[in-house]
C-alpha cells in the first residue's frame, strides 16, 4: 500500500497549518504554548520547550497533569537520533494484593470477595515520574536548566491567570472529590471551582515548582516534599512510602515501530498501549483499509474492525514487561493471522479483552515541539483521570495521581497488582518518520481513544494526503469499552446508517469525546504545526 503524498499547500480544514521560521509549540492550552516559544525565544531547544510546556500545563490545566503524574517522550534529536523516555512509577512495595484487598474491604465495608480495585483514594497512587522525567529529558537533551524552563510555569503559579472554558468545565470534578483541607485548599476558592475567566493563583504549587527549580526534582522524592507524599497516601490507608519515592529512576528506552504506506510510525513499548496502534495499522494494511474513500462507512468499518483485534490482543497481554512475557503484537506475521477475523460484517466475537483499566475516558495533556535544528519530540503527560486520586500532598500543592486503578485484584489476570509493578499505561506519544529529513511528532490524548486517534491521524495523511490541520480536524470514530462504535455527529447521517447495517451498534457523541490532537513536523528545515478545537488546542511559533 502506498499514500498519496501530503500537499502542504491543500487548505480544506477550518484553519489552516501553522508555519514558523524557528520552532513550532502545539499543546491544548494557549497560555501553555506561549511557555514554550518563551523559552525556544530564549534559546532553549525543543526539549527545553517540551517540559516548560509541560511544566506551564502542570498549573494552568493542572485538571489533567501535575508533579503527581506520568510523563513519557518519543523523539527524534538534530543528530538522528530516534528513542523514547518512560517515566512511570511502580505499586508501592508493600503494596501485595492481599493487603489492598483487605485494606479496601475494611474501608468499604464489603466481603472480600467483592472487593475490586478502586478508582481513586490512596490505594491507586503509584510514584510520579513528573519531576524527575523532566530533569532526565533536560540532563540528556537540553540546552538549558530546569530552573530557566519553569520560570513560566511559576509565574502562572505565583501571579496568576484567567481560566478557560474547557478546563472551567473540567475542574467542577474537584469539588466532589476532594475531602481534605489542603486538598481543597490548594485546588478551590471559597469551596469552589473557579469560572470561566477567573483569574486564579495557585501558590502552594508555585511554592513546589521554585523547589523544583531550585533544587532540582531530587526534592520531590527525598526529603520534606517526599515525606508529605507519603504521609498523604498513608494516612488515608496506603503503602506509599518514601523509599518508594527515593528508588525511581525514568528510563531511555527503544521505540517500537511499523511501516504504514512508506512511512514509519514510532511507539512506546509496554507497559504503554503503543503496540495497540501498530497492530492496527497492520492489520489495517493486511486488509487494504487504506484503499476506501475518505469518511466512508467502508474505510470507517475496515479501520474499527482493525482496532477491535488490536484492543483485544493488546489488552490481553500489555502490562510491565518485567512481570509478564508480551507476544509480538506489532509484527506481520501476527497482522496477518488476526486480519482473518475480519470481514463485511461486523465483529462482535471480538472485545477489549481483559485489562479493565477504567481508562476509557482518562484524561491527559500533550505537547509536540519542533525546533529549527531538528529536535523533534512529542511529550505527553497525565494525572490519570482528572485530578486523580482526590489526595493532595499536605502543603506542596501535587494532586497524586490514580494510575494504579488500572490494576486488577484477579491473580490471574496480567495486569495484576504486584510490588513494584507498572500498571498497563494508555499515554501513548508518537513519532512519524516521512523521510530522512522530515519528521513530526503527534498524538491524540484521551485514554483508549489515543491508539484510535493515531491509526486515524496516519491514515488521513498517508492515504488521503490531507495536511497535517486538515487531518486533525477531520471527523472520528472510536470503538468503546461496551461494544459499540461512536461517530461524531459531524460523521453521523448516511455513513452511521451504512455501519448500522453492517451490524454496528452506531452511537453519536460530541466531538469533545474524541480527544484533543497536537502535531509538529520538521521537514529539511521547514516547520509547521497543527491542533485542532476539541480542547483548548493551540499552535504557537517563533
């Protein structure tokens, strides 16, 4: 299967692609992207822009990230060089199925057969990988400190900002899940989750980040930061402790990688659902996916299907690598053997599979940096499912994250809880190789909808030469969690009836239940960038 080749200069979208001389910022918060082109401005490379991003997102859309949470990358540097950082804490030690399921039945009040993992309080926090994720993508790759990358960042903190009225909406969640004092003191005002416009200030977490500034991300897993982590998770009945915190280390590991239509999409690998998207895009060339009119109940139904196999292989076997031997999931060969389960007709013999990870909806931030170099990197963040756990660390202002409800109580089941094990994890940042001097970073945020995401992107640039706006923009689908295929709105009418009589259960959603989309491409010097309105999404360039 070849695609046609991307035509830049093709202007079909609500907006048009973003063009700048010396870098380009797309994330899903404008304030956040202006972070970045401060410190790009100020000589920093796309790494350095990367985390101020990040960094500025942990404060002005502090409803999906925070120090509490993950952070992963997939790049590629000016000199060539293509990899990915994964930083994701594990269970606390202590932390054996056992003692959570006694631990959760005593708080619930239930038998302990009954007991399953929750979806958030303390028994679901696992150690942040933020900060000491920022500081190892700097250590390795930057051209600037941590200190001068969170300025911005701190002074959002500090000085404040206006609210917008995406993440208004969002924050309303904290208002019932936070119980605590310094919860709620940190993240509400006056009880309250700030409106639309409000200009809000929040200074135990600026506090924190001149910390981290200060005295590098050390300071959040030893000492008084690190004690307040676990003092939080341990009063509230978890294991979290401070040698939990002292022991992560991010890691530098190889992306995983496919060939869709001539080009080279990279991946995560496990315990990241990265392998999810390559198998799809496998499978989807085994049964020429790519060759159906754009936005058709044909090419919609090829893709979905495609998915469904993916879903079900990658949720039956993605957890920590260390814990559990994992099929090669991305090769042809397993492509070919899973696309026979396809053909005109719905498949409803196929499903998720078993990871139960209460992720289909999580929410998550994204940036995707392209500077003039070369540096091309996509860095994704996440608290989880909104502000997470609902615990807040005594007076530093980190909402700890929920990450571990992914795990299962079942012995059996692969994504099982065990000390020191990373649960299987939905972040997924994405690297296309077009050419030997022509890259973009991208992803789709959004829990299981960032695979579906993915395979999308691809396909409408690869086989339909759509520019990278036009691509984003363009309508979706996603298959859920209870069997059904949703359509936006916007692609309902014909094309839902055409899949309804193909024997799926069509729904209709907003386009706000598709995820948001960040893209940057370097291609031999040139830069452009693209996000699309499901959020915030905001390109900005030097």
């Amino acid at each position: 299967m070849s695609g046609p080749t991307p035509d830049p200069d093709r202007f079909t979208s609500r907006r048009s692609t973003v063009y700048a001389p010396n870098g380009i910022v797309a994330t899903s918060q404008p304030l956040a992207a202006q972070a970045g082109v401060e410190i790009l401005s100020n000589g920093g490379n796309a790494f350095d822009a990367a985390v101020a991003t990040a960094a500025a997102l942990n404060v002005v859309e502090p409803t999906s990230t925070g120090l509490g949470g993950d952070v992963f990358a997939c790049y590629r540097t000016a000199d060539g060089e293509v990899g990915a950082m994964r930083s994701c804490g594990g269970a606390p030690a202590d932390a054996t199925r056992d003692r959570v399921r006694k631990a959760v039945a005593a708080e619930e009040g239930v038998p302990l057969y009954e007991v399953e993992m929750p979806e958030t309080g303390a028994h679901t926090v696992t150690v942040p990988g933020t900060a000491r994720g920022w500081e190892a993508t700097l250590d390795r790759f930057g051209a600037q400190s941590l200190g001068d990358v969170l300025r911005p960042a701190i002074r959002y903190a500090n000085e404040g900002y206006p609210v917008t009225e995406v993440v208004a909406a969002q924050w309303q969640h904290g208002e019932d899940l936070f119980e605590s004092d310094n919860a709620r003191e940190a993240y509400l005002f006056d009880g309250s989750a700030p409106t639309v416009g409000q200009m809000v200030t929040l200074p135990k977490l600026g506090r924190t980040l001149e910390r981290v500034a200060e005295e590098g991300a050390d300071v959040v897993y030893e000492g008084d930061i690190a004690a307040a982590i676990a003092d939080e998770v341990q009063s509230n009945g978890g294991f979290l402790t401070t040698d939990d915190l002292a022991a992560f280390e991010p890691e530098f590991v190889d992306p995983v990688s496919t060939t869709y239509g001539g080009v080279e999409v990279y991946e995560l690998p496990p315990n990241n659902q990265g392998l999810v998207a390559l198998e799809a895009l496998n499978v989807a060339t085994e049964i020429d996916a790519g060759d159906h009119p754009f936005g058709s109940a044909e090419s919609v139904h090829a893709f979905a299907e495609a998915m469904k196999v993916a879903f079900h292989d990658g949720h039956r076997y993605i957890t920590d690598p260390e814990h559990e031997e994992i099929p090669p999931l991305a090769s042809r060969e397993w492509a070919a053997k899973r696309a026979e389960e396809i053909g005109d007709e719905a498949n409803h013999d196929v499903t998720f599979g078993v990871a139960d990870a209460h992720a289909e909806d999580a929410d998550t931030v994204l940036c995707c940096v392209a500077d003039a170099a070369g540096n091309v990197v996509s860095f994704i963040n996440s608290r989880f499912a909104g502000f997470g756990s609902g615990l807040v660390a005594g007076d530093t202002g980190i909402a700890l994250q929920n990450r571990g409800a992914s795990f299962s109580l079942d012995d059996d089941h692969p994504n099982r809880l065990e000390p020191g094990k990373r649960p299987f994890h939905t972040l997924i940042p994405g690297l296309i190789e077009f050419g030997a001097d022509d890259w973009a970073a991208f992803g789709v945020m959004g829990g299981y909808m960032q695979p579906q995401g993915h395979v999308q992107v691809v396909s409408n640039i690869v086989d339909h030469g759509l520019p990278a706006q036009a691509a984003l923009d363009a309508p979706r689908w996603r298959y859920r969690e209870d069997g059904t295929l949703a359509v936006e709105d916007r692609l309902g009418g014909s094309v839902g009836a055409k899949l309804a009589r193909k024997g799926h259960d069509v729904r209709l959603l907003p386009a706000s239940m598709f995820g948001g989309a960040q893209f940057a491409r370097w291609e031999d010097g040139t830069l452009s960038g693209a996000t699309e309105p499901r959020k915030d999404g905001q390109v900005a360039g030097y």
